[in-house]
C-alpha cells in the first residue's frame, strides 16, 4: 500500500503512469481517490497521474484539516514527498479551492490548473453543513443524490457508502472550510495556465462559479459539459477525459 510520509502523518495515494510530468488529483470534501478512477487511467499514459487521500479520508492517516490554506500545505507536502517539483494540479470541488490556494500561495510548484465544478467562493447549504453533525447517515444521502444531474441509483448508493464511511467530524469541518473560502477578490493574481470545467446541471456548484472563474483567471479555458452534474467525473468520463488530456498533453 503506497504511503508518502508528509507532517507526520501516513497520506495514501494510487499512482498511474511511470514517466511524464506530475499530474495531481484532489477530492473534493468527504470524498477519496476513488472519485478519480476513471481518470488516472487515460491521464496516466500522458503523465505520472497520483490521486492522494487527504487526511482522515479513506486511507490516509492522521486528522481531517479545518481550512483550505492548511490543505494546500499538505498537497505541497506531498509534492515534496514525491519529489515532484511542480505538477499539474487537478482538483474538484473542495479539492479546487486547494489547487486554487495552491497556486496563490504555492505559485512555483503549479504547472498547470484544472479546476472542476468549484468556485473561488463555495458556500455550503446549512442542511448540509449542520446535517453532518445532527443526521450523518441522511445527509450522506441528500449530498451524494445532489451530485448527480440525472439520478442513477447505482452511481448514488456508491457514492454515499464511500461518504459513509468517513467520520461525522471530517466532513464538517471539510464543509466549513469550504464555507470559509473566497478568493474571489484574488483569482485574478492566478499565472498558472488554467482550465475550468462544470456539468451544465450542477447544483452544488453552479456554473456561474465556473464563468467567474474563467472570466477573472487570465487565460483561463472553460469548458461546459452537457447532461452532467457536480459528480462529472462519473456522469461523463469520456469527456472530461477528453478536455484533460488535451490540457494536460499541451501543457
């Protein structure tokens, strides 16, 4: 089981691909690796593609982190473990408010953002930010059918066993750093080459997220995927598959 040492706690990661350029994925809250499976495959024969867990999920060790600023201290971290230089930065919804922070705090160790259904400001529905603490189990539930544009019960129950089976704790405070971001006054700042993607019927990450990102980061490319919701990754692989890979092989 592939472990990086980074502050002291054992951080567990999948890797795909043995040459090429760092490719980095980052889950969104409550979230683990596993969201991306269907990416490392194909973004694997391009680059060295690494899905981490990030503290307190899945498998890594140690304590979940209460603000986005101290998971990009991870990620950067992690880098360094790896011995990665700089890397292409994938992150989806909480995991792109890192890649974000990343780059803003980080900017020499960013080759490159694909930043999917997120924004520079995430606000979290109080149903499911206190629903973490009060009703675990059923706001497991609403969150995982809330990712999905069009309901397929297979993909939901998957997605909310993996939720489940995280601590009550580690999802809220995920949800309350992601409620506490906004560097909507700073995306500006961002230099990294940059590609922004959403699921047209995303609900928990709008697509005016997307746009703002796009319009306010220079140069950035954004990319609107057709009958997708939050979950993109799961709903239409092929094509955010497609949309990396050209992003990644041009970087």
């Amino acid at each position: 089981m592939p472990l990086a040492s980074v502050a002291a706690e054992k951080i567990y990661y999948v890797e795909r691909g043995a040459r090429g350029a760092p490719i980095i994925f980052v889950h969104g809250a409550g979230s683990n690796h596993l969201i991306w499976g269907l990416q490392l495959r194909v973004l694997g024969a391009i680059g060295r593609a690494v899905a981490l867990d990030l503290p307190g999920h899945s498998k890594s060790f140690g304590a979940g982190r209460a603000t986005i600023d101290a998971y990009a201290d991870i990620v950067v971290q992690f880098l360094d473990a790896l011995k990665f230089e700089r890397a292409l930065i994938v992150g989806h919804s909480m995991g792109g408010a890192i890649a974000q922070m990343l780059a803003l705090t980080y900017p020499t160790r960013v080759a490159g953002l694909a930043l999917i259904g997120t924004g520079a400001r995430l606000r979290v529905l109080p149903q499911f930010l206190d629903g973490t603490l009060t009703d675990f189990e059923k706001t497991c539930a609403q969150i995982a059918r809330a990712q999905f544009a069009r309901p397929d019960d297979a993909q939901i129950r998957k997605l909310e066993k993996q939720m489940r089976a995280g601590a009550p704790r580690v999802l809220h405070a995920d949800f309350a750093a992601c409620n506490a971001f906004d560097v909507m006054n700073r995306v500006g700042e961002i230099r990294a080459p940059t590609l922004v993607v959403c699921g047209r019927a995303d609900a928990m990450t709008p697509v005016k997220y997307s746009e703002f990102l796009g319009a306010k980061i220079p140069g950035a490319r954004l990319e609107i995927i057709a009958n997708a919701g939050h979950a993109v990754m799961l709903e239409q692989p092929e094509e955010l598959n497609r949309v990396l890979s050209e992003f990644a092989q041009k970087l």
